[in-house]
C-alpha cells in the first residue's frame, strides 16, 4: 500500500513562495508519474501540476511560470516550488499517484495579507 507524506505549506502573503514536498513510500516511485493537486472548500480538487517517470512537466494554465515541480527518485520525493502565491493558491495541496487512489494528508496553504 502507497504512502505519501506532503510538507511545506504554511501561511504566507501574496508574493511570497513555498516550496511544497511529498515523501511517497511502499510502492516503485521511480516506475510513478507523479501530480500535484489542491483541493479547496466548495471547490472540487484541481490538478496543478505534473511530472512523468521520463521527468516532462505539466502545469495547468494559472501556474505556469510561477509553480516547477520536480522530482528525487534517489529520496523518493516529488517537490512543488511555488513562486509568486497569490490568495488564489490558497488550498489544502496533496500529491497523488496516476493510476492509483493514494492520497497522503496533504499540506494548508494559506496566502493572505
């Protein structure tokens, strides 16, 4: 059973970054696309981003330029740096494995002045 431990979030004001963190165990991450995702009351979970097992990256339209997501297959980890955060950001950020229903706690991230 896939485990995944997601750090890094916190409260920050428009402008600032964040560098969000996923530790996956249990499963073969290396062999994994991996994804981010957040999730928002009274919103349903949107994709934020993507990166597959070849290391090509996927952001949907409102992050590019501001969001890399990365990977550590030697640590097991997927990271989300997030740069110019603005209120819109704010949500609880999980990452997620394609093709399966893993999901870890995820991370609050709360961008506010």
């Amino acid at each position: 059973e896939g485990r995944l431990v997601e750090s890094g979030g916190g409260l920050v004001q428009p402008g600032a970054s964040l560098r969000l963190s996923c530790v996956a165990s249990g499963f073969e991450f290396a062999k994994y696309d991996m994804n981010w995702v957040r999730v928002t009351p009274g919103k349903g979970p949107e994709w934020v981003s993507g990166i597959d097992r070849r290391a090509e990256t996927y952001y949907t339209n409102s992050v590019k330029g501001r969001f890399t997501i990365s990977r550590d297959n030697a640590q097991n980890t997927v990271y989300l740096q997030m740069n110019s955060l603005t209120p819109e950001d704010t949500a609880v950020y999980y990452c997620r494995v394609s093709g399966t229903n893993y999901w870890g706690q995820g991370t609050q991230v709360t961008v506010s002045s």
